[in-house]
C-alpha cells in the first residue's frame, strides 16, 4: 500500500515505542534525500531510515546496508553538529498526514540543552527532509524550495517551518459518527470509499476501500457511520502487520490483515518496518541503480546505435566490392583482343573465355582511352575494389566486435542488483573509453567486489552466473580446470560455472543452459545454441575486452527458457 497518512501513523507509533529514549549515536547520508540514523535503545543499535525519495518516499528501521560518499553532504555535517549525542524524545506523525516528526533533545556547542525536530514529509515529488530548531526556523533541508519554486511555501535555511496547508478533514482516532454520516448524505452518488476519502484525512484509494469494506449493510446510513467511526477511532490497538505477496514477488505492505485481499496471499510480518523492507528494499534499489544508470545507458545507447549505422555503410561497401572479379575479367578479356580493338569505341563485345559456354560479354570502354589503358582501368578498380573489399572486411569485423562489447554491456546494467555490480560495469566502460572517469569529490567510498548470482541444482550443486564482464571474467578465471562451463552461442551473455568436476548429471546440467540462455540476448528467443565446454579448455586472449575468451572442445544444446523455470531454481544470492 502507499504511505498514506494511516499507514503512516502506523509506523510512527512502532517507531516511537522503540526508540523513545534512545541515543542518537551515528548519522550516514547515503544519498542527498536519504538519511540514517544509529539509535542506541533497549540495549541494541536500531537503524532507522528517513527517506524523501519522490518515488518512494518512507520511513522505518532497515537492517540494509548503504554506501556512504567520502566527504559527507553538508545536510550529513548539519545533522551531525546538532543531532548526534541527543536522546529521542518523541517520534509521532501530524494528524493523520504524510508527516513524521522526530523529535530529539541535544546539547549545544554552550553547553545548554536545546530541542531539534527532523521533519519527513512523504508527499512524493514534493517529499523532503528538513532539520528545525526550538523556534521552528530552519536549519537545514534535504531539498531547498525557493520562492521561484513555489511561492506559498518556501524551505530556505533561516526561515520559519511553514508546514503544508490543512485540510478540512477530520484525524483519524477522532472520526465523529454523526459528522460521517452526513458527509455520506452530502454524496449520495459516491462510492463509500470515495467518501471517506474525502471526509478522514490519510486514507488513500486503498485503505479506504479496505475500511469502507468492513460495512456489510448500507440501508442505515448512520449505522454504517457509526461501525466506521469506531474502526478508525481504535487504528492505534489494530496493528497486526502482513506482506502481501503474488507468488514470489511482494507485492505490498498492509498495517493490518485485509479482508478485501486474498487472505492467502497475506504472511504475518514481525514488525510494519519489516514488512516494509521486504517491500521496498529491491523496489527502491532498482529505482535507484536505474536512476544511477541512465545517463551511462542513454551514453552506450547512442555507441550502439553508431556502429550500427558504420556496419550498415561497411556491409554496402562490401557489396560493392562483389564486382572486382568482373573487373579483372574485363581487363583480361581487353588485353587478349588488343590487336582487334581501336581506339574511340565505347563498348567492346567480346567472347568470354573464363565462360564454359563462351558466353560474349559486353563491356563499357572510355573512347578516350587506347584498348590497353581500358585494360590497365579496368586492372585498377579490380585492385581498388579487392583493397576495399579486405578492409571493409576487416573494420566490419572490429564494428562487430565493438557491437557485441556495448550490447553486453547494456545486458550487463540490466543484471545489476547492487552498486558494487553497476560500478564494475561503469569502470570497464571507462577503461574502454566509452565514459568519462568520474572527477566529483562527493565519491562514493571503494565497494567491496560484486558477487555472481549463485543457484543449487535439483541435483544440489552450486552454479555461478556472471552479472557483467568483469565479474564474468573474474568468475571464469578463477574456477577449476574441471569444472564445466557454459556461454549462449555468438551472443552477449553471462558465463556459466557449474562447481563441480565429477560428471555432471543430465538435470543440472540442463539447469545451468537454462541459465545461461536466460542471462543472454537470446533470452525471448526459442531454441537458443548453449555451448558447453570444461574450464581448461577456455582461454582469454591477451589484450581482449573484459570477460572476452576463446574456447574449444565445446558441445550444444538448444535451450528454450521461460521465466517460470528460472524462478523454480534455487536461488542462494542474487
């Protein structure tokens, strides 16, 4: 479900009977918008996550790990000056709206103790960050909002905290039945939903149809307002929360059990936080590794679609050069009838010899020529066009080489699940000059290698599967000379290990083409040549792009893959 103002009164209450008391005792700023605080509370570090991201924005305690920048954002040195050392005084959400206050006591650079509020707004676009003193002013702010921004409300260091506009709604824990059930008579034509949408403030399309659904009978309209009155009077003694999950995939976070939702597909959660983890953790990764990657993408986007445009020319210039077999027969022809031929004629038709059935061929002569300078022309556009046809054919190799490296690469961003894979993919792109080496000063710290996909057979044995280059070749280089190893045929994709070196059985090794097709080009297509070879047999060629080997001894299978037999493999690490 979205963070709408009941859910996130929901985490704002666990939050607050957690960490109410706790020291602040470390703050980490991974990302502009994105801020983590270590608090020290009921004998055990808790790591709560303050998140303004406009497209998912929250707020809960992560057991996730971040990279920090080397020079932390000056909002990092701000939060650290006045926060840290500083015990929770309060965590509470702002009547039912999109907003948490933490508020903390602290001691300043005096010696006298002082109050500071952190304020998460979860508005979406607009959702920030921003750090008030005791009077309300602003101190600093994850996103500044000038007056060119938005003229109503601005967010500057030094200006008061205006917080958003009311609405003419009624909090949820303070819901009048009687007020209710003329609002409902105020629409007749609505969904209740839509009514308590309009009449309770934090009810999003969701959660007010999951509320307005605990009303069987709507013929007494007052009735129905009183059942919903002391449902959302008594949300603070219902939380009970659950992920809802689709097969495999969570697909969303519930504060209580739904019962407008398949109550199968609902598993009970230790904590909202948890839950919340499960659901956004590798949403808001990928979010993030996309965002990180699309200028990278659009960069080798427009490469590919360069050397299409060279391939194209080459392979036309290729065709051109078909014809320098018929120009050295002409030239040959020519010289062989030189005592037959005169000067100032344009065409000569002469009997081929080169043609079993002695065909006569016609052929264009320049009348300003003598009969021996035609043959010496024709002679040097035979020369011409073999020259090119050997270049052409040599560039055309290396535009093909270059092709296949960038369409790797893009496949390669599309298998990344981690910054650590992203940054090995954005430094073999440097090395192969295709991106600038990031100069910036704000960094991120060194990231500990990336690590493949790692699966378990039916069979039970371990299969590796390279997520980029470098990681391929990495992979590849350091396994047994025994062990198998598998690469869909002629295309981009990911070296495949399989971690044993007994013979294989039939299932795994199934199993491992399977992945390697998969994590190929060849993914949606039918019928896609794995082959499939040991590790001593496959070699990389000296001064090759990354993850480039030759092998040989090699045999194929034909593989057709669905994403449903992906997902019935075990998967140990992703």
């Amino acid at each position: 479900m979205p963070m709408d103002g009941m859910t996130v009164g929901f985490i704002a209450r666990e939050l607050a009977g957690i960490l109410t008391g706790g020291r602040i005792d470390r703050i980490m700023q991974p990302e502009r918008d994105t801020v983590i605080l270590v608090i020290r509370a009921g004998s055990e570090n808790h790591r709560l996550l303050l998140c303004a991201s406009p497209n998912n924005p929250r707020c809960h305690l992560t057991r996730s790990s971040f990279s920090n920048p080397l020079e932390p954002p000056a909002m990092c040195m701000m939060l650290r000056k006045q926060l840290l050392g500083g015990r929770i005084r309060e965590i509470r959400a702002v009547d039912g709206d999109r907003i948490v206050h933490v508020e903390a006591d602290t001691i300043n650079e005096m010696g006298d103790h002082v109050a500071r509020r952190l304020i998460l707004e979860m508005m979406g676009r607009h959702s920030n960050l921003i750090l008030a003193d005791e009077g309300g002013r602003i101190m600093e702010a994850a996103r500044h909002v000038s007056a060119d921004m938005n003229r109503v409300r601005q967010i500057q260091p030094g200006l008061d905290y205006v917080p958003p506009p009311p609405q003419d709604k009624m909090i949820p824990g303070q819901v009048d039945a009687a007020l209710l059930a003329r609002r409902f008579l105020e629409f007749p034509g609505d969904k209740p939903e839509q009514v308590l949408g309009k009449s309770v403030m934090g009810l999003g399309p969701v959660s007010a149809r999951e509320i307005a659904g605990r009303v069987r009978e709507w013929e007494d309209v007052g009735e129905a307002a009183g059942i919903l009155a002391g449902f959302l009077n008594r949300l603070d003694t219902l939380a009970d929360p659950r992920t809802f999950w689709n097969g495999e995939t969570c697909q969303d976070f519930l504060a209580f059990p739904y019962i407008t939702l398949d109550p199968e597909g609902q598993k009970k959660a230790d904590s909202l936080s948890e839950a919340m983890e499960q659901f956004y953790g590798s949403r808001d990764l990928k979010d993030r590794l996309n965002q990180k990657s699309a200028s990278m993408v659009r960069l080798v986007r427009g490469h590919v679609e360069r050397c299409r445009r060279k391939l194209a020319l080459q392979e036309e210039e290729l065709a051109g050069a078909e014809r320098m077999e018929e120009y050295r027969i002409m030239g040959d022809l020519i010289n062989a009838n030189l005592f037959s031929l005169k000067k100032g004629i344009r065409e000569a038709c002469l009997s081929n010899f080169y043609d079993p059935q002695g065909a006569v061929m016609r052929i264009p002569m320049d009348d300003r020529l003598t009969p021996s300078q035609n043959a010496q022309a024709y002679f040097k556009k035979y020369q011409k066009a073999r020259n090119a046809r050997q270049t052409a054919a040599e560039q055309r190799q290396k535009t093909l080489e270059e092709l296949r490296y960038l369409e790797g690469m893009l496949l390669d961003v599309d298998k990344c699940t981690s910054e650590s894979d992203l940054e090995e993919v954005r430094t073999d792109l440097v090395r192969a000059g295709y991106v600038k080496k990031n100069t910036s000063r704000r960094q991120q710290r060194d990231l500990p290698k990336s690590r493949p996909y790692r699966y378990l057979s039916s069979d039970g044995i371990e299969i590796l599967v390279g997520k980029n280059a470098v990681q391929n070749e990495r992979m590849t280089l350091a396994a047994r000379p025994g062990e198998t190893w598998l690469h869909a045929k002629d295309m981009p994709g990911s070296h495949v290990l399989i971690r044993s070196e007994r013979e294989i059985p039939e299932t795994t090794l199934l199993e491992a083409a399977r992945l390697a097709a998969w994590f190929s080009q060849g993914r949606q297509s039918s019928n896609v040549p794995v082959d499939y070879t040991l590790r001593k047999f496959v070699k990389k060629p000296a001064g090759t792009a990354s993850g480039y080997v030759h092998y040989q001894h090699q045999k194929t299978l034909f593989i057709t893959v669905t994403e449903s037999q992906i997902r019935a493999l075990r998967c140990l690490e992703a």
